[in-house]
C-alpha cells in the first residue's frame, strides 16, 4: 500500500531580517493554520549559509484530514 504526504516549506525573504526565527515560525504557524484540518508528522529545520549570513527554512510534512461523510 502506497502512502502519500503533502509537505511545504517557508524561509523569510532573502536579505535583511532572514535570519528571524521567530518570524519563520509565525509564518509557518499561520501557513499550517490556513490548511485546515491536518495532521502535522514532521517539521524539519534547515539553515544555508549566505552572505547575508544565515537563512534558516522549515520544511512541514502533513496530511489532510479524511473527509466525513
């Protein structure tokens, strides 16, 4: 049997403040909000290095809620 995940991932604007996060946070919050019902399974957290120094995003694996009948 095949399982299928839906997933997505956010970083800050490139640049100044890219670095904020407590700002990735909050908008991956209010991304995972907007979903509706879903069930969360992994959030991973990567940084690249930039000349504007580090770049943090987060990458959301998630599954949507089985529709009721």
């Amino acid at each position: 049997m095949a399982y299928t995940i839906n997933h997505f991932s956010q970083a800050n604007p490139a640049g100044p403040g890219q670095g904020d996060i407590p700002r990735l946070l909050r908008t991956v919050a209010a991304t995972i909000e907007s979903l509706g019902d879903v069930t969360v399974s992994d959030l991973i957290m990567h940084t690249e290095i930039t000349a504007d120094g580090p770049w943090p995003s987060i990458t959301v694996y998630y599954d949507q809620a089985a529709p009721t009948e």
